[in-house]
C-alpha cells in the first residue's frame, strides 16, 4: 500500500528489539527493516549475518527504512543480542520437543506491551530463512509464539513473520494503546544474569560429573535452560540460587587426585 506521508517526522517510541538469527540474504534484512518501519518498530538485531554487515542489498531492499538500518546492531551471539532483555519470545512454525508456553501473536504482543510500559526490555526472536531457530535459542526464551498457519503450508519468510507480529505489535501494544504494565510481581533480572546463572550451574554440574553421558549434554542443559526460564527470577533470586550453588559446590569439591593420603597403619613398636 502507498501513502508514507514523508513530512510527518519519525517517532522512535519503544518498543520490541527484532532480533534475526544468522540471517542469510540482506534482501531479507532489508525488507524485515520495512516491515519495522511501517508499524513503528526501530530496534533490529542481528546474531552472525552470513554476508556481514553493513549489506548494500538490505539497504536497497529497506525502501527507505534508513532509521531502522542506520540503527542495526550486530551480535556474535544471541545470548549477548538479549542480554538486556527482561521477556524474549520465539516465534516458530514447527512443534518443539521441550516444555514451553505456547502463545498467539495477540497475547504475545499484551504481554510485551505491559513490560515494555513497564520500562523492561522485551524481544522477539526470528529464525534462519532455511530451518528457523535452533532448539538451544528457543530454549534461551520465556515462550513459543506462533501463528495460525496452514500446516501443510506453514513456512513463512522473515519479512512476512515480522510483519505480522509488528503489526500485532501495533494493534495492542503501539502508540496511543491504553494497557496495562503491572502484574504485581518484582521486576524479572537481565537476561545476562539469568546466562550467568545457567552457566554457573552447568560448570558445578560438569565439575561433579552430574552429565554423565557427553552425548546426552546439550538435550539436559536445554532442559534445565527451560525450566528455569519459567521462573522469572529477579534479581535477588538469582543472586541466592548462585549462592546456593556455589555452597553446594565447596562442600562437594573433588578431593584432589595428586594430595597424598595420610597413613593409616599404626607404627610397629617393640
């Protein structure tokens, strides 16, 4: 549809960061670059893009959407793209084998639009053009979204997905949206603290020999990534768990192998 009115100005209202997983054409970033534009989202974010960046084809693709590409950030990993994220949601066509909330673009967007009125960083993770998100990202998010597809049809390309959920976004979480953003509950942690929890966890559990098949790691790790996820802890509450571990970790330390025992024979005497 035409009819950008080029003399009203460009609001940069807040809103949900749109993070790409190693997007792999620019005419893809480019054309999700539009769709942010036309329903007021700015914050692109992009995890390991296969051509690099900056992409003379996104910018050609962007249609003029300057504001949203001169303002990509650009990440090695996803864990550090949301990082300051307090609610990151997984968009996704295909079931996954894992506990997760599933939820319509509608309830996502509400429940986005709370945090986000609330000051907190919220997300939505989009997938590879080929296969979509890995099941370690979905795991690193508080829920599934997904749409009501076709099943025998059910693929969608990035710029399609963005769209959709901006303007879903739009609709109940946009500007001049009359919502509300408390729920009664303390404000969740970053996601860096909620990475560093999982991380201190893991290394107590390799060090203890709790992963006791190699094989079988990554499926348990993203199981205990899941459950805790659901937790929503705040700050102080991660603050104890590590205190916890790490209690559990010095009253549980591997003797070491190379300390000589002490002799426990008693001395022969005349």
């Amino acid at each position: 549809m035409a009819g950008t009115d080029t003399s009203l100005p460009i609001t940069l209202a807040p809103g949900p960061a749109i993070i790409l997983c190693e997007p792999q054409l620019g005419e893809n970033i480019g054309t999700a670059a539009r769709a942010m534009a036309n329903f007021g989202l700015w914050d692109m974010r992009l995890v390991r893009p296969r051509d690099g960046w900056p992409n003379e084809k996104a910018v050609a693709a962007a249609s003029r959407a300057d504001h949203v590409l001169e303002r990509v950030r650009v990440f090695e990993t996803l864990e550090e793209a949301i990082a300051d994220l307090k609610l990151v949601y997984a968009t996704t066509a295909r079931s996954r084998d894992m506990q997760k909330e599933v939820l319509g673009p509608e309830e996502a967007s509400i429940n986005m639009a709370q945090r986000i009125n609330a000051g907190q960083g919220a997300g939505l993770l989009f997938g590879r053009e080929r296969w979509g998100l890995l099941n370690d990202e979905v795991a690193l998010s508080d829920a599934i979204v997904t749409l009501p597809v076709e099943p025998a049809f059910a693929s969608l390309n990035i710029a399609q997905a963005v769209l959709l959920m901006a303007y879903e976004w739009r609709r109940h979480g946009g500007p001049g949206k009359d919502l509300p953003f408390g729920d009664g509950l303390d404000e969740a942690a970053p996601r860096n603290e909620l990475v560093g929890l999982f991380e201190h966890l893991e290394g107590v559990l390799d060090q203890t020999g709790f992963f006791t098949t190699p094989d079988k790691r990554p499926s348990m790790v993203n199981n205990l990534r899941t459950a805790l996820t659901r937790g929503r802890f705040t700050s102080q509450e991660i603050r104890t768990l590590r205190g916890v571990i790490s209690s559990i970790d010095r009253r549980h330390e591997r003797p070491n192998p190379n300390r000589q025992k002490p002799a426990t024979d008693k001395p022969i005497t005349d």
